[in-house]
C-alpha cells in the first residue's frame, strides 16, 4: 500500500509521456481511480457499491460540461441579437443550474455509501488529481518551449 503514490506518479508520468500514443486515457482514468481509492480509503464493499454511482455522475457531469463548453464556443455575442444573446446567457445559466442540481443529486446518493468525511475527501482528491494533471501538463509545455531554438 506504501507504493501506491510511486505508482500513480509512474502512471501519470508515463500517461504525460506517451499520452498521444493512444493509451493517454486509460492511464489517467487508472491514476484518477486509484488516488480516489487510496484518499477515500473505500472498503471492498464501499468500493463495489461507490464506483458505479460516481461513474454515472461523471459521465452526466462531463456531458453537461460539453455542452456549456460548446454553448460559449458558438457564443457570438457581436453577431448576434439582443433576443440571442439573452437566449443564450439564459441557456448557460440552466446548464449550470443543471450542474448543482446532478451534484446535489449524487452528494446524496453518495452519502448512502460512503462517509460524509468521505464525500468531502473526494472533493479534495479531485482537485489534487486536477492540480497535478495540469502540472505535469504545463511542465511539459515548458520542456517543450526549453528544447526549441
């Protein structure tokens, strides 16, 4: 159990490394899968009834997500009509609406599984996976940026 943080660094370290080589995806989602694991400290029984429900939510959270980003991607604000623009701002708000009410949801579902203690870690656990992806991300930005004349 001691090895688990060197392995999730090897296996961000190599999915940063070869990400483009087609196995990028699996890589994090293992990393991402096994640091939840190690900071929630799920139980067999926790884990088998906690994956499911915190994968569904993922799923519904990234589609959400998609839209909103596709929404400010189309968002031409300068083309557009007042009408547009107010359809638009309000389509944004629903969707973010929308957010908090899937986060609402599955908090409480959630709850019914794991810990309260447990809920608040993985919103801790989260960002720290968040915070080291885009690290390693930038630090490979900046190799890049060093290595050319």
């Amino acid at each position: 159990m001691r090895y688990l943080p060197i392995i999730i660094f090897c296996v961000l370290f190599q999915t940063v490394t070869f990400g483009q080589r087609g196995q990028g995806r699996e890589n994090i989602e293992a990393a991402r899968i096994g640091l939840i694991t190690k900071r929630l400290e799920l139980s067999a029984d926790q884990s088998a009834k906690f994956w499911p429900i915190y994968n569904e939510y993922d799923e519904k959270k990234t589609a959400l997500r998609k839209a909103l980003r596709q929404l400010k991607t189309s968002y031409a604000p300068a083309a557009a009509t007042n009408d547009e623009i107010r359809n638009d701002l309000d389509e944004m708000l629903n969707l973010r609406q929308k957010e908090v009410d899937l986060e609402k949801d599955y908090v409480k579902r959630l709850m019914k599984v794991i810990t309260p203690r447990q809920v608040a870690e993985l919103y801790k656990a989260e960002q720290e996976f968040n915070r080291m992806l885009l690290d390693r991300l930038e630090e490979r930005r900046a190799n890049r940026q060093a290595r050319k004349p």
